[in-house]
C-alpha cells in the first residue's frame, strides 16, 4: 500500500478520533479547524515515517493532507456523523461536556 492508500486508511480513521476531541457546543468553524488540524499532524506523521525528517518535502505531505482530510470529511459526511458511535465518543471525548453525559 503506497502512501495514497496509507493516508486514505488515516482518513477513516481520523473522523473517530476527532469526535473524540471535539466539544459539541463548539461552532461549526472552530470543528473545522480542528480536523484540519488532526489531519494535518497525521500527514506529518505519514510524510516522516516514509521519508524521515525532510523539511523540504512539502509536495508529500500536501497530497498527504489532500487525501487525509479528503476523505474524512466524506466519510465523516455520508457515513458516520448520525450514527450512535460517533454520539459516544463526543459524550465521553475529551470535549464532552457534562450535559453530554
């Protein structure tokens, strides 16, 4: 699996732990902001563990982001956001709030 399906299989999973992260009562800005932000550092993560610390790769780690980001707001869109599962984990997450609970 190339980098292409690597950062394609971080997409899926990234929606999950952002709901994780995130506060409910946050705006629909400041959510958008943190899942760039979580796709951003697992492209960093991909980019440096195939091409080690190279500062100068930045074509890399942008189709990284691409598709990271890409694809878990797709799938975050289509597939998961209703569902009971991503309702727990902003429950429980990190964000939650204790009227979530």
């Amino acid at each position: 699996m190339g980098n292409v399906g690597i950062s394609a299989l971080a997409g899926l999973i990234v929606p999950f732990f952002i709901s994780f992260l995130k506060n409910t009562a946050w705006s629909a800005k400041t959510k958008q902001i943190v899942s760039v932000a979580v796709s951003l550092a697992v492209a960093v993560g991909i980019t440096v563990i195939d091409n080690g610390v190279n500062l100068g790769d930045w074509k890399q780690l942008a189709a990284n982001l691409a598709v990271i980001f890409t694809v878990a707001q797709v799938f975050y869109q289509q597939y998961f956001g209703g569902t009971s599962v991503n309702a727990k984990l902003e429950s429980i997450g990190v964000g939650a709030t204790k009227a979530d609970q």
